[in-house]
C-alpha cells in the first residue's frame, strides 16, 4: 500500500548528495541530471522503490493528468530536489506558470533564471529569443558534439538549462499558439545541448501538448486519467496491470523498467497547506542563495519600467560589451530586450535627432557612461545650454561650452589623427590587416569619445536669410 502523504526526505536514499547546509556536491566529468520525485509500488516483486527521473536517459518528460490530479505539486517537487542536488553552475531552471503560481515559490533561487506568469506575455517572446541564442552558442561551441561530450572533455562550463511549462493549454491559449513552431524546434534540438523540457497538460491532443510534440517526449508521467484508455494513450502502451487509486492527489502511474507502476507523489516540505508550503520554499530559496558564492542563472531578459543607468551598467553583457574592441553600449532592443550597442567599427559619426522631451539628452548622458566603461576619452561639446555639465564633471569629461575653445579641439584630434596615419603606415601590412579595431600598440592613446550639442548652429547655412 502507497501512503496518501509523504515527504521527500521519507524517500530512501533521497538525502545522499544533496546541499549540505553550506555547500552542493561535486559531480565527476560523467553525470546525469536526475530527480527522486515519489515512492513506487511494484506488486509483482512485492517491493516499493523511489520514482526517478533521468533528463540525461530520457530527455524531454512530459506530466499528463486532469484538474486537481497534482501536476504543479508534481513540478514543484521536481524543481525542489534538483535545486538541493545541483548547483547553479550545473543547473539553471526557468519557468512558465500558467496555472496556480504554485511554481513562483523559486522566484528567489538563484539556479532559477525567472518565472513568467499570465500577465507577461510581453516576456515571453523574449525569454524564447533568448533560448534560441543559447541554442546558437551551444552549437558553435559543442561543433557537431553534444553535452556529454562536450562535459567529458571540457567540465560544466554551460549549465544545464531546464524549462518547465505548467499548463500548456493555459500557456498556448494565452499566447495564442504562437509559440508552438519554437516549442517544436527545441524539443527536436535542444536535448542533445543540454536543454530540457518539463511540460504539464491534460494529455496529447490538439488544445493541450501538441500531437507533433509526442515524438520528442520520451518519457510521459501519468497523474490521474479519466479512464484506462488515457492511461494507455499517454504512457503509449495498453498492458496496465494495475490502475491509480482515484480522488488521491499525487497519485499516478508511470513506466520503470518497461513495467506500469502505481506511484505517490513526494512533498517537497512538511506544511498544513500549500500556501504555507510555498512560503517555506521561499524561505529554502533565500538560504540556498545566500550560500551561493559563484554566478547565478542567466536572468530572462527584461525592460525595466523606469530604466537607470546604475543597473545597466551592472549587467553582465553590458560589462562584456565594454570589453571589447567595438562594442559602445547604449540601451535596451525594444523586441528582444537585448543589450543594444553602437558598433563603433562601423559607425564613426552617429546622430541623435527628435523633438523636444523625448530622451536625447539622456541617451547622451547613457553614452558617456558606456564610453567611461571603455575607459575613453570624453569630450563633450554644449553650445546653447549645461545640461550635460555636471555630468561631464562627474565622469572626468572635458567639456567645452564656448565656441572659441573648439578649434583647440580640433587641431588636437588632427594632430593625434596624423600621429596615428603614421604609425600605421609603419605597421606592417600584415600586422594592419589582421589588427582589430583598438588593439593597443606602442603609444597609441586611448579612443576619444566626441559628444556634441547644437542648442544654435554656430554659423548661418547657405542661403539662410536669417
């Protein structure tokens, strides 16, 4: 007999290799990502075993089950034992919550790079634009290999990447289906990079997982079903020898070893109701980051309301941006919430127009921080007004308000223009062509970063009458 109620920690063996209160275990070249989620019944053996799953064996899963059967709870058991097991340098997690937010509760770990809700639909495209490029990034690096391999010979230098959809037909529904081709594409390609779904539904069916995606499933999880039919639709056998008891949450059936298994889903953490319980993991969450010293999961990326300069100089790619030998970094893409950057190899002069009020003056005070990140020179040119003074003077800018100190300006750019004109001339032509665009050589200076603002043109256009 299977317990109605049970705890992760009541689950043999489920305390090995977990986080000790201080650190999480060291895994060797070759691992697996697995999860103990419940306790089996085998009558045949007459012996009860825990239920595993293996991302690594298995790939995609799927959680099937009517309403009310314990899919989210299912999830959120899953989501907790991985978070105890793994680290975020072997794992990142991120979530789609359609359903009762019981998900949200791991807002705060750092293995989880952000959940996505009803009301973020704007996000949503983002977050996919930005699975996408991992699945670029991983196939430039991985070069025709996939994880495992690449693990075994380099270690863990890109994480795991899980993504769990509860509620899918919420999820299609609210989305209006447009994200199915993506789903389709990265369920046929991700796994072998490393790249996990974890998806709940009613079944496979039109309105709930796609058909098309069943194939790339390999291993689906039965809660309760109407009927034994269902069942043997989504485990894809019809040799049940034993049926879930109904009317018990958690309960369900699933495929071990080829055998179907009556099997009770664990707890994550001792509470007198889920409220409660989702407050404890968030209590879990706060004390497992704490105790994470290293990198946390790639955040989803977001516009903030109010954007200020202070926390995007902070992000990661910003940072990388300013590194290297072109990048100026200027803003947020408005569709993908990229970082967007003026490629300064290509764009020598660049305009900033628009009417009054709508942002130029501190889209330049934006970019006079980038070029400060860069270490450049700045120099700032404001005739007709000293709305980027003191700017300037925080930054260490020069800044010129008169018209009379420009031409100064100008003699010094042209005499570090010929300086420079001559020191490529004597480079080498080989040594010129394959130079980037500001390596340093022997007395280069460092680039100049030219602002300028025309409150009054300083002379009259041709065939001006004014």
């Amino acid at each position: 007999m299977l317990p109605e109620e049970l705890l992760l920690e009541q689950l043999e063996g489920w305390s090995q290799g977990l986080f000790d209160g201080k650190d999480w275990p060291a895994y060797p070249e070759k691992w697996e990502l697995t999860s103990i989620i419940g306790l089996c019944d085998n009558p045949m053996d007459q012996a009860q075993m825990p239920l595993v799953l293996n991302f690594t064996e298995y790939g995609h899963h799927a959680v099937c089950g009517i309403a009310m059967s314990g899919k989210s709870t299912f999830l959120q058991t899953v989501v907790y034992d991985l978070i105890h097991r793994y680290s975020p340098e072997y794992l990142n997690v991120y979530i789609l919550d359609f359903s009762s937010r019981m998900l949200g509760a791991f807002e705060e770990a750092a293995h989880v790079g952000g959940v996505l809700y009803e009301s973020d639909l704007d996000t949503v495209g983002k977050f996919f634009h930005m699975l996408e490029k991992m699945v670029k990034e991983r196939k430039q690096l991985f070069r025709g290999g996939n994880y495992s391999q690449y693990v075994l010979t380099h270690g863990v230098t890109c994480p795991v990447i899980l993504v769990v959809i509860d509620n899918i037909a919420g999820f299609r529904e609210k989305t209006e289906f447009l994200y199915d081709d993506i789903l389709m594409q990265l369920s046929r390609e991700c796994a072998s990079y490393g790249i996990y779904l974890l998806i709940s539904g009613a079944g496979f069916n039109t309105a709930e997982i796609p058909v098309r995606l069943r194939d790339n499933i390999h291993r689906t999880i039965c809660m309760e079903m109407q009927d034994r039919f269902q069942y043997g639709d989504c485990l894809n056998t019809m040799q049940l020898s034993v049926i879930p008891e109904p009317g018990v949450h958690g309960r369900g059936l699933a495929l071990v070893n080829g055998d179907a298994l009556e099997f009770q889903t664990a707890l994550s953490l001792e509470a007198t109701d889920d409220y409660k319980r989702n407050e404890e993991i968030q209590k879990e969450c706060r004390r497992l980051t704490g105790c994470w010293k290293g990198k946390a999961a790639r955040p989803i990326p977001k516009i903030p309301e109010k954007p200020m300069w202070s926390e995007f100089a902070a992000l990661e790619q910003v940072r990388s941006l300013a590194e290297d030998d072109r990048s100026l970094p200027a803003g947020y893409d408005a569709e993908t919430a990229d970082i967007y950057s003026i490629d300064l190899s290509r764009n020598y002069c660049y305009l900033i127009s628009g009417k009054a009020r709508t942002g130029k003056t501190n889209f330049l005070k934006g970019l006079m921080g980038a070029a400060r990140l860069r270490k450049g020179r700045i120099v700032v040119v404001e005739l007709g007004g000293q709305e980027l003074m003191k700017t300037a003077a925080g930054l260490g800018a020069e800044y010129i308000g008169a018209i009379r100190n420009i031409w100064s300006l100008w003699r010094g750019l042209f005499l570090s223009l010929r300086r420079e004109t001559r020191l490529r001339r004597n480079a080498s032509a080989r040594a010129w062509r394959n130079r980037r665009f500001t390596t340093e050589w022997p007395g280069r200076k460092p680039t100049t970063y030219l602002l300028q603002i025309w409150r009054h043109l300083p002379w009259r256009p041709t065939g001006s009458r004014e």
